[in-house]
C-alpha cells in the first residue's frame, strides 16, 4: 500500500503540472520526483524530516486546487492528450513490472549494509539525514537524494520493508527514462516498442544489476543523460527548460560526491551549445528581463545543494565523502617526477590497463575506450543525416563535450584512487567498473535517445529499419540472462531471503536492543566482516562497536587483516571507556575462550550467536553474563 500512495503522489503532481504548462507527463514524472527529494532535503537540514513528509503531500493538494481552479476557468486546458502518451505507458508498464519482480527482495550487496540500506534505515527511525551524529550511519558524509526518495515510500508504510528500497530506485529509474519520450507519439507506432526495449536494457550493459541493487552508480548516469537529453530533444527555449536542468544538476549533487562534477560537465555543453548554436532562440528569450534569473537557475540549484550539503556536513562534525585535502596541484605535479611512490606507479598502470584493456560489459568484452567510441558513433550518424547547420553544430557540441568531458571524469577518478584511496584500494582500482560505468552510461544513454529521436523524424522509409539495427546492437551487449533471472524469474529475490535467514536470530534480537541507548560490542572471529556489517544493520539503532576489531587475538594467517591483537586487559578497557552496555558473541572459537574466556561469569555460557550483559564489578573490572533471552 505505501508504493501506491508514493507512486499515486508523483503521479498526481506530474499529472497537474503536466496540464498546467501544456507539456506531456513524462516530461514532470522525474521532475516531480526531484520536487519530492528537493521538498525532504530543505526541511531535512532543518531537522524535520518528518515535517517533510507532510509537506509533499500539501503540495500535492495544492497542485490539484490549482489544476481543478485552471480547468473551470480556462475550457482551453488540454488534459488527456498530454497522458495518454508513449512514454506514460513505459512509466506505467515497467514500473509496475519493478514493483512485482522485486517482491520480498532483500539487501545483499556489502554496501547496501555499509551505507545505501543503512542510512535509510537510520533515517526512518531517527527522522533526521544521515549526516546526524545520533544516527548509526557510517558514512556520513555520502549525500542524501536516493535514500530520500526511499524514506518517502518507507516511511509510508510500517513495518520497514526493505523491497520498498529496490522499488523506489527503480520507480525513478523508469520515470527518467520515461522522459526521452516526449517528442514520440503513437504515430510512431512501429518504433515504439523498439525504443521499449532499447531504453530497458542499455543501464544493463553498464551495471547488470541496475535493477535489482540499491547502489546509485547507474542512477547517477541516467540523471546525468536525463539532463542532457531532456535539453536536446526540447525544441524551444522558455522557463521549464532551464528549471528542468537546474533540479537534474542538483539532484546530481545530492546523489553522489562525483555527482557535482558530472553536473558541472553537463551544464557547460548546454551552455556551450546555447550560446553558439541557440543563440537566436536565448536572445528571444532573454527580451524579458526577468528570464535572465531563469537562466541562471542551473547554477544556482547545483550551488544550492552542494554549499548546504557541505553547511550540514560542517554543523554535524563530519567531513566530505572524499576527504580531498591532498588533491593539490603541487601534489598532482609530482606524479611527473621521479619520485613518485612505488605503490602511486603501480596504480597508474593498473588503472589505464582497466581503462584500455577488455572488461566485461554485458555480453562483451571491449575496453571502456572503446565502447565510448562505439556509441558517440551514433551521433556522427545524424550529423551525416542533418540537413540543418544548427543541428550539425548541436552534434558537434554534444559529442565533443561528452568525449572531453570522459577524459576528464577519467583523469579526476584517477587522481582521486592516487590522492584519497588508501594504498590497498589504490593498487586494486576499487570499484573501477562501477564508477567508470556511470559516465559510460550516461553518455552512451544520450546519445541512443537522440539517436532514435532523430530516426523517427526521418522521411526516408528506412527508420524503423535503422532502429531496429540499433536495437539488435543494444541487445547483444545487454546481459539478458542477468536481467531475467533477477527479475522475471524472481530467483535472486529467494537468495537475498535465504542469505539473510542466518543472521534471523540476531535480526529478533535487534528488536530487543532497539533503542538509541544500546551499545554493543560485537564479536565474530576469523571473518572478513561481512557478517559484521549485517548484524550492524540488523541491529540499528542500537549503537555497534568500531569496524576495527570485531576478531579479537592473534591474526590467523598473513592475510588476516581484520583481526585486532589485543590484550585481556584492553578489552576490558574497551569496553568501559566505550560505554558498551552489550557484547554480542556473533562466532567464536577456542582461541577468544582462552584469552578472554576469564571475563565472562562462566566460561560454559560461552557460545557463538549471544548477547551478554556488561557489568561493571565494585573494583573496576568487567563481568559479562548471558542474557536471558539467550
């Protein structure tokens, strides 16, 4: 019931402003989700994110009162032609197919537990951002809009349900790729389930599972293409256009830290493009004075929501995402010296060897190179095409923008693995698929859009022969097997459910400790962490110990990393400095009985998968006695 108030909300509002400017639905579908997101965010650095929730709503309602006052004192208001639409049927179609294909799903991925799961979680319980210190979040400093978005459809339903994540990423997902519809109509009958599919599945070539992970790399190049392309397939210039762009720019900069630089290159092809190649059309515009604030709207938005996110990031006492107090120029500089560190080196080639060499996307191997240079080929197809000089420009701009601006999102994620990551990550190019994915996705989404909007106004005969070509291309890159067995056959929704049932005992037991007073230490030897980071999740918001030291002793091998070498003694201390009121033995074994096994009231009680009571005895030590609800 909460996905379909949440989704009726959107609807309702995209449905009155649709009709208020004479502009088809799709077109404010995403716009009204970033209305939702943008609504929460103000009153969320305010402290009432609950308030928030209340809010959208009111502004659903007065949207409606308006529209109902508009359409009995203007007959001339066009409704029904502006919804029933191509691309409100995508909408429809396939966020509905979203919310039954990921029914019963759970979080699964590490970071869904890290961060992208947890801070929601945070958020529905507390009703404050993540950045709040009485939050469990981890990460802090990670911006806001997805989890946002998800703590609306959450928030209106009880108890937490953790599909309603996947839901509502997807929800937007659909809507923003909803909008590439605007100039399709039902003429163009024959291309319209092509565009269907294509649009479906080239966010799979990129990350095979967009739809069914709550990780935002994708979703950031899809707002990254959404704003491009909803600017170059507009054919005029007035208000909404630079409205729209500014919210995809802020919204770039409140899903992720490389979001701002993703809206920075976006905003300077458009303002490239409309001042060399829509000059005519600004100077139009501009002949109101008061349009030239509307023009600066983009920039003020994308301002907007990086200086406030840096504001509330600084009153919380806690830093950026990317701590980048070492990016200088004389740092960078020194990468062309002869004494740049050993580990510095070996990650500069190891990061060109990933961008050159072949990886996997979808169903093929080619370098991350090449498949740009793959599709920015679909635009040197409609400059062919162009007849106009306006629009041969419009390409020119477009693909050169995106190409330099692929060098330098490149360059800059290589500084960052040089100058933030830690040597470890640095050498590994952590996550060097992800994040080069989404610029990837963003540009190769542009420019299929523009494509297949520049093939359906063609007059020659040979459009849907085109298109169909395209899509043939599309699908053998998409991994199609993926997508079904995580979404049609549902079978990676009863592994989620089946992962998670080992941890059901301390997820019932969270429920207990489910106070912000709680503090407990928790335990599992010789583990990597991964079940450490579900049970974090599982049992906020009681307050867990530190990431480092959940294995306590001698390492168990070379590469036992995790394992923390400490005495009985600073345990002890530990867990009367840190105020711990529990000690949660996830995994133990004979090594932790042996040197810790004296601190608990019998050395019989201790067993793997229990919470202990810490007391502290009239001479300073610890007891820890078995609760009795174990």
């Amino acid at each position: 019931m909460a996905y379909f108030i949440g989704n009726a909300v959107v609807i309702v509002m995209s449905f009155c402003l649709a009709s208020l400017l004479n502009r088809k639905i799709e077109e404010l579908l995403s716009f009204s989700c970033g209305i939702v997101i943008l609504t929460l965010y103000c009153f969320g650095l305010m402290g009432q994110l609950k308030v928030g929730l209340y809010v959208v709503f009111i502004e659903a309602i007065l949207l409606v009162v308006i529209f109902l006052f508009m359409k009995v004192h203007t007959k001339k208001l066009i409704v029904w032609k502006l919804v029933l639409t191509p691309g409100f049927t995508f909408f429809l179609l396939f966020s509905g197919f979203f919310f039954v294909a990921l029914k019963g799903r759970m979080l699964y991925e590490w970071d869904e537990f890290t961060h992208w799961g947890l801070v929601v979680k945070n958020m529905d319980y507390f009703d404050v951002l993540g950045s709040s210190s009485v939050t469990t979040t981890w990460f802090r400093g990670y911006p806001p809009a997805t989890a946002l978005f998800q703590y609306f459809f959450v928030k209106l339903g009880r108890p937490f349900t953790e599909s309603y994540l996947f839901r509502a990423i997807d929800f937007w997902i659909v809507a923003l790729l909803a909008s590439s519809f605007k100039n399709t109509s039902w003429e163009h009958k024959a291309l319209i389930p092509i565009r269907f599919v294509a649009l479906l599945f080239i966010p799979t070539i990129f990350s095979d599972r967009v739809y069914s992970s709550i990780y935002v790399d994708a979703l950031l190049g899809i707002v990254f293409a959404h704003m491009l392309y909803s600017y170059y397939l507009e054919k005029k210039v007035d208000k909404f256009t630079f409205v729209n762009i500014g919210m995809s720019a802020g919204l770039l900069s409140l899903i992720k830290a490389s979001g701002v630089g993703l809206a920075f290159i976006g905003l300077l092809i458009i303002g490239i493009d409309i001042v060399f190649c829509r000059r005519t059309r600004l100077k139009d515009f501009l002949q109101i004075k008061r349009n030239v604030i509307v023009t600066l709207v983009p920039i003020f938005m994308l301002a907007f929501c990086k200086i406030s996110w840096s504001v509330n990031l600084k009153q919380n006492m806690t830093g950026e995402a990317w701590n980048t107090s070492n990016v200088t120029l004389q740092n960078i500089f020194s990468l062309f010296g002869n004494s740049i560190p050993a580990y510095r080196r070996k990650t500069i080639n190891v990061f060109w060897a990933n961008f050159f060499g072949v990886k996997d996307f979808g169903s093929f191997r080619i370098s991350p190179f090449m498949i740009s240079l793959i599709f920015l080929s679909l635009g040197f197809i409609c400059l062919w095409g162009f007849s106009d000089l306006i629009s041969k420009r419009q390409m020119l701009v477009l693909q050169g923008g995106l190409f330099g601006g692929y060098i330098i999102y490149t360059a800059s994620l290589l500084i960052l693995y040089l100058f933030t990551y830690s040597e470890y990550e640095a050498q590994q190019v952590a996550s060097f698929d992800r994040y080069i994915g989404t610029y990837l996705l963003g540009l190769a989404l542009t420019m299929t859009t523009i494509f297949l909007d520049y093939n359906q106004s063609r007059v020659d005969g040979k459009k849907e022969l085109v298109s169909v070509i395209v899509l043939y291309g599309i699908l053998l890159f998409a991994p199609i097997k993926v997508f079904v067995n995580s979404s049609v056959l549902k079978a990676s929704n009863l592994e989620t459910v089946e992962y998670r049932s080992q941890f059901q005992t301390s997820q019932n037991l969270g429920v207990y400790f489910y106070n912000k007073n709680s503090k407990i230490y928790f335990i599992s030897q010789n583990s990597n962490g991964r079940d450490y980071w579900v049970n974090y999740y599982n049992l906020t918001p009681a307050k867990i110990s530190s990431s480092v030291g959940w294995s306590l002793g001698e390492p168990y091998s070379e590469k036992d990393v995790w394992t923390k070498d400490i005495s009985f003694a600073e345990w002890e201390s530990a867990l009367l400095e840190g105020g711990y009121t529990t000690v949660y033995l996830y995994k133990v074994d004979s090594k932790f009985k042996e040197r810790y096994g004296s601190m608990f009231v019998s050395e019989d009680q201790i067993k793997s998968d229990s919470f202990y009571k810490v007391k502290k005895l009239t001479n300073g030590n610890v007891q820890l006695e078995l609760d009795f609800l174990t």
